[in-house]
C-alpha cells in the first residue's frame, strides 16, 4: 500500500470556493475605500479655494469677480481625481474623474446679513446615477 500525499479535488474545489467568497465580498469594499479616498482628495483641493473666495468677498464686499485667477482665488488646476475646478463670482464647481463616476460638487455662497459671513451649501451630482457616492459627497462636503 503506497501513501500518497495531496489534495483531492473535492478539497481544492473548497477552497476556490472560499476565495470566490472572499473576493466578492472583498472588492466592493475596498472600491468605497477608494471612492473616500477620492472624495478627500476633491475636499482637500476646494479647501483652498473656499477659503479664498471667502476672503475675497470680505476683502471686495462682495462675490464679484471672486473667480479663477482674480482677487486671490487661484488658477483652475487638476489632480488625481480632479479634471476641472472653475471659480465664478464666488461659485465653486469641482469635477471629478471617471473614477467619481463624473461626480460634480457645486458650492454656492451666500451672504449671511446678519453676522456678515459666507454660508455655503452643495449640490452633488453623478453621471451615471450613483446614490452612493452623490450621498458620501454630501456627508464629506458640510459646510
């Protein structure tokens, strides 16, 4: 009787079934991982025109001409994420790459009368439709 070491078929088709398992409940995960990754790099880049325009508009008194490349606000520039930033009387418009789904994030200013500050709201879009990531967006862009 010779003795024979291995795995059967039975065994190696376990474990590509576990590895199937894990796979597919792995890569959703890591992709919403990379979808925030992204997101934080889009917020990290607005910042610095936010803060430009709010001080334009205190400096001007008001959003006028507070646009790319005049009164402080910097020139449009792009990153890993980002195809296009434009700046126009205050309003900031971010577009993300396909990675974003086409994500479009508006950030409109407003004049608070009463303490003279800038409050801001945003608009999240994706094309095509993703709740997911249009939802990520609004949590990560509070202003």
């Amino acid at each position: 009787m010779s003795n024979q070491s291995g795995f059967t078929l039975f065994e190696l088709m376990i474990a590509i079934v576990v590895i199937a398992i894990l796979t597919a409940i792995g890569v959703p995960a890591y992709q919403g991982y990379v979808k925030k990754a992204a997101l934080t790099d889009m917020l990290q880049i607005m910042t610095s025109y936010k803060t430009a325009v709010e001080i334009c508009a205190v400096e001007r008194g008001g959003l006028t001409n507070c646009s790319n490349g005049n009164n402080g606000v910097p020139a449009s520039r792009t990153s890993n994420y980002v195809t296009s930033i434009t700046v126009n009387n205050g309003i900031i418009t971010l577009v993300g790459t396909s990675a974003l789904s086409g994500l479009t994030t508006t950030l409109t200013p407003t004049v608070n009368a009463t303490h003279g500050n800038l409050d801001w709201s945003r608009v999240c879009t994706t094309s095509p439709v993703d709740t997911s990531l249009t939802s990520a967006c609004e949590d990560i862009f509070k202003f």
